[in-house]
C-alpha cells in the first residue's frame, strides 16, 4: 500500500472544514472560504490520479469509492425525510411527493442550480462533489490518452463553462468539466514533484499578495454553479491560495501536534462529506442564523448549532474509524 502523505490528508481536512464554515451563509466568512476551498480538493485529488488499462476498469473502481458513497447520502435523506414526516403526521400523499422529488433530485444530481428548463428540482447539496470527481477521472483518463492532454483539459473546461450560461446539464457534469482544470494540475503537480519543491519567503510574499488582492476584490470561482466574475483571475486566485495552504499544511505537520489529529481525519473527509450533506439537506439549521434576534438563549443556541454541524461529521469519521465493515462500506482500507 502506498504510503500516506500527511500534509494532504491535514489539506483535505482544512478544505472539508472550509466547506461545513462555508455553508453557514456568512459573507465575510465566504470571501475567504469560496477564495479556494472547493478548487482545493480537486487539485488534491488529482494528485493521486492513476491511470488504468482502460476507461471501464478506472469507472469500476470510481464508482465504487464516489458514487455509492453519493446513493448512501440519497437513501438516508429520503429514508430521514420519511421518518420525519411520519413523525409530524404527514399525509401518504406528502410523503410520496416529497420522496419523488428528492429522487428526481438525486438522480439529476445538482449540487446548486434548482431550476432546469423552467422546472424546480430539489438540490443534492455538497455530495454534487462525488458526481463532479468521478467524471474528472474519466475525463483526465481520456486526456492523458491524447496527444495534447493540456489542450483537450482546456477545450472541456470551456465547453462546461460556456454551456452553463444555457443550460445544466445532470450529473454536475458541467461542474465536473471545469473542475478538470485544477484536477489536471494536481496531477502535473505530483509529475513535477512541485510541492516537493522547496520555496523561499521572499517566493511567498507575492502569491500572498495575489491571494491578498483576491479577497479584496471578493474572488470566488464557484465550480458548483460554475460562476465567476472573473475566469481567469479568480481561476489564478484559486490555484495560487490552494498552493499556498498546501504548503502551510506540510509546514504545519512538523510544527503542530494538532497536525497528527487533523492527517487522521483527513483520511475520512468522503464520511464527512456524505453526513455534513445529510445535515444541510435535512436541518434547516440556517433559518436559526438568519434570524436577527440578539437574546442570549438565541445566540447560545446559535453557537451549539454551530459546534454541532462541526462535531457531527467529525464523530462520524471517528465511528467509521473504529469499524472495519463501515470502512468497507466506503471503501476505506487504511
């Protein structure tokens, strides 16, 4: 087995925390958390790609690690709101609409948009991010087959940005398209040996400063949705700040005891992923945030809410941790 490196597995947990913070609908928070979190994680994961002999053998063992983790989020939302219904004394007819739609919704697979040629549809929420990176290794796989892997990695991310103005497409394909970009160069990075690389402070002091006027201008390229009021820059911004929090993590391993606690829930971020989705898809914990209300049994109960939508993935990852069938289950054989 493949020895693991560290300072990814702390990167993916600080960009599954990133996503759990970024849900909480805060502006000023958003500015810094949509700067790179998302980007973040496809340019990790396209780190450790592996081609395969062939396309069906890489889909095989892909859809093994994303999509059934992505059908367990579907069966526990439909399975919770059903018992939730039932609870409130919901009529057969409710619940029967109300599981359709979340089907329809899970079978189109958007993680953001939730209107498709004029028809509502119910939103997937963050585990849109398991459909958008197993179709990157299938496309990266037929990149890498061709003479020009860069250009065909270009031409796919602009047919998804383009067409997103039009129309959205299921499967989060579009957001699967230009996420391509920083998956591929998470894969030049490792063929290159660019983390490995050492870098001086006088070399961090710029990519600081694009990073810095990033957040000024509110740079967020959201893959989800895919929009952006500036492609390229904000494309820049992302690269640069995912860089740069790689770096602090590799720093950070050696530096910090909190590092070996961070590694080892990072080796669990698709379990987190999948409950944290269940939490956003089920609780409507937001309407508690959006209320204006400043009593002090309302902000306590603010701050619990916000502990809990932090400890609930992460005790999650900690029970998995300790069971060798759930570890099965998502395919985890560390």
């Amino acid at each position: 087995m493949e020895k693991r490196i560290l300072y990814f597995d702390i990167a993916k947990f600080i960009a599954m925390m990133m996503v759990i913070l970024g849900h909480f609908g805060v502006p000023d928070i958003n500015r810094f958390v949509f700067s790179f979190h998302i980007p973040l994680f496809f340019l990790v994961s396209g780190y450790f790609f592996k081609q395969q002999n062939n396309l069906f053998t890489l889909a095989k063992i892909k859809f093994r690690h994303l999509i059934i983790p992505y059908l367990f989020v579907m069966l526990a939302v439909i399975i919770i709101f059903i018992l939730v219904s039932i609870y409130q004394n919901k009529n057969f007819s409710f619940i029967l609409d109300g599981v359709f739609k979340y089907f329809i919704g899970y079978i189109y697979g958007s993680g953001y948009i939730d209107n498709v040629l004029g028809y509502t549809i119910e939103i997937v929420g963050p585990i849109w991010f398991c459909l958008a990176l197993y179709f990157d290794f299938i496309f990266l796989q037929i990149a890498l087959k061709t003479k020009f892997p860069l250009l065909f990695v270009i031409c796919i991310f602009l047919l998804g940005y383009c067409s997103s103005n039009f129309i959205w497409l299921p499967f989060s394909l579009q957001s699967s398209m230009t996420a391509l970009l920083f998956f591929y160069l998470g894969y030049i990075a490792r063929q290159y040996s660019i983390f490995q690389r050492k870098i001086s402070i006088s070399q961090i002091f710029p990519l600081l400063g694009i990073w810095a006027i990033g957040l000024n201008y509110e740079s967020q390229f959201l893959i989800v949705e895919n929009a952006s009021k500036n492609p390229v820059c904000d494309i820049l911004v992302a690269i640069v700040a995912s860089y740069i929090v790689v770096l602090y993590c590799k720093w950070w391993e050696n530096e910090s005891h909190s590092a070996k606690i961070m590694a080892f829930l990072g080796k669990y971020t698709i379990v987190m992923l999948c409950l944290h989705s269940i939490d956003v898809n089920i609780m409507p914990w937001n309407d508690y945030f959006k209320t204006p209300n400043t009593e002090t049994s309302v902000i306590i109960l603010k701050l619990l809410i916000t502990l809990l939508k932090f400890l609930f993935p992460i005790l999650g990852a900690l029970i998995v941790s300790k069971s060798p069938k759930l570890k099965r289950f998502f395919n985890l054989k560390y």
